[in-house]
C-alpha cells in the first residue's frame, strides 16, 4: 500500500489547486472533517454505527490529518485493487479497506498519569482502540467514496503510472 499512498499523495498535493475534480473532492472532505463530532474512544459504548463513523472522521479532524490525505487513501487503495492481480472487484471491500485506512490514522484515546505515593513515582497508562467493526466501516467508506469517487475515476490511470514509473510494476505481476 506505501507506494501507492506516497504516489497518490504526491499527485494530489501538487494538482491539489489546479484540477476541478480535486479541488471539490478536497473541499467536500474539509466540511465531512468540519462537521463531525469529536468524542473520545472510551464514551463510544452504545453508540449506533452512523454515530460512530461521525466520531472517526472527528477522531481525524482532531489528530489533524488533511483532507487532501483522505483523497488519497481512496485513490491509492483503488489503484491497488486495480492494478491486482488477483483483484476483489466487489465495491463493499474497497468501501471497508478504504475506512480500515482511515481509521488507522486516528485511532485510539491514551492517557499517561504520573501519581508519587511516598515519595516513590507510580505511572499509570490507559490505552482505548474503538472497535473498527464492519457497520462503521462501511458507512465511513460510503461517505469518503461519495466525495472522492469522481475524482479517483478521473485520476487513477494517471496515479498508477507514476506510481509504476516510481515503483514498478505490482509483485503479483509477469515482469514485462
């Protein structure tokens, strides 16, 4: 997947202000960003799915990951699928595997507390990963491929190519 991501990345940084396509993508991702709520991992028990993907993208927003990111985990991981051999061409595992992403880089609520009990010091972690569970992440897929879709329709041949020119070709693939 990192050479994919690096390669979309790069493409999207340096079209990010030129091209119509990214520029919306990017605009419509900064708002999904904007308008989610934030709530640590620990408060997300008994929440419904849509509640939850709405505290993921919070989650992003607050780690402080730019929504030119988010667009380019959507067309690396449809680059990928494209570009594999043995590709699983169903929409579903690429709405999951693009919020299995996503949710990576937000992920988790962690709190370090330092107590001295006699003069001696005592540390305390807590560590919470929100479950990354299928409901979640298909109604956060849903969201990022309505924004994005065009965008990576119109950019992925272009993105493959310089990410083959980089890279090469993918492993699973006859040498040329």
């Amino acid at each position: 997947m990192a050479p994919y991501l690096k390669a979309a990345l790069s493409y999207v940084r340096l079209r990010l202000h030129a091209d119509t396509f990214i520029k919306d993508a990017v605009m419509h991702l900064a708002l999904l960003l904007e308008q989610s709520p934030f709530e640590i991992a620990t408060r997300l028990r008994g929440m419904s799915a849509k509640a939850r993907a709405a505290i993921a993208f919070g989650r992003l927003r607050k780690k402080g990951v730019k929504p030119e990111r988010l667009l380019a985990v959507h067309i690396a991981i449809s680059t990928l699928i494209e570009e594999d051999p043995r590709p699983h061409r169903v929409k579903e595992f690429r709405l999951v595997q693009v919020a299995k992403a996503l949710h990576r880089l937000a992920s988790g609520h962690h709190v370090v507390n330092e107590l001295y009990i006699r003069d001696r010091k005592h540390r305390s972690e807590l560590h919470k990963f929100p479950r990354s569970s299928g409901q979640v992440l298909r109604i956060m897929g849903q969201r990022v491929e309505d924004i994005c879709e065009w965008a990576t329709a119109e950019h992925m041949a272009a993105v493959l190519a310089l990410k083959v020119r980089r890279y090469g070709r993918h492993p699973g693939l006859p040498p040329c």
